[in-house]
C-alpha cells in the first residue's frame, strides 16, 4: 500500500524554512521524500497538501489519560502535594469503561493537537488490574495514537509518604486517614509481571511499562520489584522525580541522599528509566543520570501550574540527559498540548539566565519534543520526517492567523502556533484526522459519555472530594513548612 502526499512543504528545521517536498509512504513507514513531483507507484493515492506545512506528529513523553476526565476539577493555586490527595476523589469508582473512555478522550485531545505518541502514566484506583492496562492501550489503538501505557501504582498513601505528616495532623484529621493503606507491592508487582508477559499488542504501536509514581510513595521492596520487571521484559520504567521543593526536602530526611541518589543505589536509574519533571536536582543528580544513561521528561507547563519550580533543561542537556517533553495530565496541567510545551521550554529557560547563550532555542525546543520525546518512549523510529521513519505527519494549514506572512516557519511554530492550525493527522501511513474531522472514533458519542461519565463519577466520589478539601489546608501548611526548611 503506498500513498504520495503532494504539494505540501516539509519543515525545514535547520533552514527554518518550509521546503516544497512530497512524501511517498509504503505501508507505514516514509520511503522517500523528494522534490515536488517525486514519482510514484501507478496505484499509490494521492493526499493533497497544498498550503499546508508537514511536520513529524509531536511525542508527548509525560501524561496521565485518567485526568482527562477529570478536567478542571484540580483546585486553583495548589501546590503537588495537595493535589495528591485529591487522587482518590479524582480516579476512584470509575469502571472498565471510564478507564477507556478516559484514555479515548485524552488520546483525541493529543491528535487535535498535533500530537501521535505519548507516555502515558495511567493510575486505577486503588491497583493497577490486567483489563483496566488492557482497556487503556485499546484506547490508543483505536484512536490511533501511539502510547507507552504504564501503569501509576504506590504502596504507601500520601498519609504513609511524606515523613512527618501524620504527625502534623490535628487529632480529628489525622483519624480520618491514618488506617488508609494502599496497594500491597507485591500484589501490584505481581499484576505488572501477568500484563507484561502477555502483552496484547504490537510495542511499536502500543507499548506496555512501569510507573512506581514517585519514590517517598513507594518501598524500596516495591521499586527493586518494579527494576526488575522492567530488566526481565525489557520496558521502561517513568517516575516523578524530584517534582517538588517538598519531595526534594523530605527525600534527603528520609534516605539520607537525594531521591535521584537513592533511586541510583537501588539500581532503578538505567537506560529504561526516565524521570518526569526532575526541577529539584543538583549536580551530582544530573551527573548520575547523564552516567546511567537515563532520561527525563520536562513538564513545564505543570511545573508552573503547581509551582514546582523550573528544570535545569541547559544544564541536563550540557551533561549528556537526554531529554523529552511532556505536558503533564489534562487535570494538572489543563491542556496536552506539545505546542505549548515548546514554547515554555524555550522561554522558561529564558528567565534563568541572562545569558542568552545559554538559552533554549526554538530548534532545540521542537527536537525534544519530536526525536528527544521518542528517545523517553523507546520508539526508536518516529519523531522525524525522513526515510525509513514512521509516517507520523501533521498537516498544518498554512492560510491560518499566525502563519501569514510565512517569513520563518521554524520561528513561527515554535513561538507561535497553539494547535489550531492542525488541519490533518497521520500515523502510519494512515489518516486518523482530515480536515478536522476524527477519523477513527465516533466524537460525538464519546464526548456524551464523558459528559454522562463525568456526572456519576463527580456523584459517586463527592465524599472523597469532600475529605480532600477538608485536608487540603493541613498537607498546604505541612508543605509551607517543609519547603522552607534548608
Ligand atoms: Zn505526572
């Protein structure tokens, strides 16, 4: 089967031009791409792209798929650790079908947003399970979407985590939750070794991993575990790392080094591991994980919005991390969209130095969140438009406000375009987006059952949502307090 995309231009990254080219796709992947008129087989179709701009789908290399339904339910001007207690409020009581209408609708959100590949860090409540992994990469799949599903799972609660919490708590408060528990390890490393072993689908479309969440939330019993499984099938292993001030603060009263260096003497840091957010390291940190060969996903927009603070990316970069970007969940961090994770990219590292030399660049900005953001997943083969890749390409339509005049395409993409110009997807050689219309999934069904779904969900978890509030000031002022420790 192949396809010829004609008349369109190709982003031109080092040229910041957009360069007449048509693209000739056989099965999934890109055969060649060539000036305009590039002959193709007598039975190819013909895709017409005139006037518009072909870019490589971006790589999401950090969200969560059970937020999108949780849309907007995350309270303004909360920091992480609020947040975290919201978790039961925000996934619990949801079903089989919640979960994978979850993903569906977080997975259309990153097409219409130029995106075709994300690392997904998707939590059930209480446990992970078999189906719920399963329902999830279906999601994907039938959007059309590429994913590493990884299941977010901790054996300690938040109550258990944080060092010094509990012990903060006013007596009334700290009875409501000092019997929680979470998930046993082994019940959820045991789960993850079943999901593993049988893996359902093709990884280059779907692929599975692991998600210890964030180190002070799991034992060390269950993170040596989790190293092992992702050793033994050869996954990827995503945690929070060093998200917060806090986190940073109580990981040193707790083991006595930094998470990262903890995380190293456990052997979890290694090729497979990325870490998300990583604000709070110094430079041994970096080191150990520039030597480990680890990567890490950069979330600005979900560090501003919970306050977490700004990652060192120039620093990383400089050290040899490698690095993607991700956008966080669609309840912390409000909108997946990679054209805004670009451009907070470059622009954040723009207050941490008056040094423009050391700034992110709109070229460096859109590698990470295309080949750096790949690298993060494991998917060796997308990211870029060129033989033998994926064809992974997002057409965007160049009549749109923002492109005209088109003086500078990189520039204008990168500094400028919000998503809205995103006219066509395709993944594998197939289109799933045209001309704004989703090819794949009926839309309008999902969204009244997100609509419908999200009513119950809101109903059945009130009483959570009623715990999380009355215990937001307490873990706020625990928070305050630990922050401001040296
Ligand atoms: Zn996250």
């Amino acid at each position: 089967m192949a396809t010829i995309i004609r008349g369109g231009a190709v982003l031109d990254l080092a040229g910041h031009r957009a360069r007449p080219a048509d693209i000739l796709v056989e099965d999934d992947s890109i055969r060649e791409i060539g000036p305009p008129g590039l002959p193709a087989p007598a039975a190819a179709r013909t895709i017409d792209a005139r006037d518009r701009l072909l870019i490589p789908g971006l790589v999401n290399a950090h969200t969560h798929s059970h937020g999108a339904l949780a849309r907007g339910l995350v309270p303004d001007a909360i920091p992480l650790e609020i947040l975290l207690g919201y978790a039961g409020a925000v996934n619990g009581h949801r079903t089989l079908e919640d979960k994978y209408l979850s993903a569906q609708l977080s997975a259309i959100e990153l097409l219409r947003k130029g995106c075709t590949a994300c690392y997904d860090m998707f939590t059930e409540f209480p446990a992970p399970t078999t189906d719920g992994v399963h329902a999830v990469a279906r999601a994907y799949r039938d959007v059309g979407v590429r994913a590493v599903v990884a299941p977010m799972m901790a054996d300690l609660t938040l109550w258990q985590a944080l060092p010094g919490l509990l012990a903060s708590l006013p007596d009334d408060a700290r009875r409501r939750v000092e019997g929680l528990r979470a998930a046993p390890a082994a019940t959820s490393a045991a789960t993850c070794r079943d999901i593993l072993k049988a893996w359902p689908m093709d990884r280059g479309d779907v692929a599975p991993g692991l998600g210890p969440t964030i180190p002070l939330h799991c034992s060390d019993e269950f993170l040596t575990a989790c190293r092992d499984l992702a050793r033994e099938f050869d996954v990827g292993i995503q945690m929070h790392l060093a998200e917060s001030r806090g986190q940073a603060v109580l990981g040193v009263e707790k083991y006595g080094t930094s998470l990262t260096a903890h995380l190293d003497a456990l052997g979890v840091v290694g090729p497979r591991f990325s870490g998300a957010h990583a604000v709070w390291l110094d430079d041994d940190d970096v080191r150990r994980l520039s030597a480990a060969g680890a990567s890490i996903a950069h979330n600005p927009m979900s560090n501003l919005r919970l306050g977490s603070g700004i990652a060192r990316v120039r620093a990383m970069r400089q050290a040899g991390v490698r690095i993607g970007l991700g956008t966080d969940s669609a309840s912390s961090s409000d909108t997946q969209n990679m054209f805004e994770a670009m451009r907070l990219c470059a622009y954040l590292s723009r207050v941490q130095t008056f040094d423009y030399r050391e700034w992110i660049t709109a070229e460096e900005a859109f590698r990470l969140a295309t080949e750096g953001s790949a690298d993060v997943l494991g998917m060796a083969r997308i990211g870029r438009l060129a033989p033998g890749f994926k064809a992974d390409v997002v057409f965007l339509d160049l009549s749109r406000t923002g492109w005209v005049p088109l003086n500078d395409a990189l520039l204008q993409l990168v500094n400028g375009e919000s998503g809205a110009a995103v006219d066509s997807v395709m993944v594998g050689g197939r289109l799933v987006l045209e001309h704004g219309r989703l090819l794949t999934v009926d839309e309008a069904k999902v969204r009244a059952e997100a609509e419908r779904t999200a009513e119950r969900l809101r109903t059945v978890n009130a009483e959570s949502y009623a715990l999380a509030r009355a215990m937001a000031d307490h873990v706020g002022a625990f928070c305050v307090r630990v922050a401001g420790r040296v």
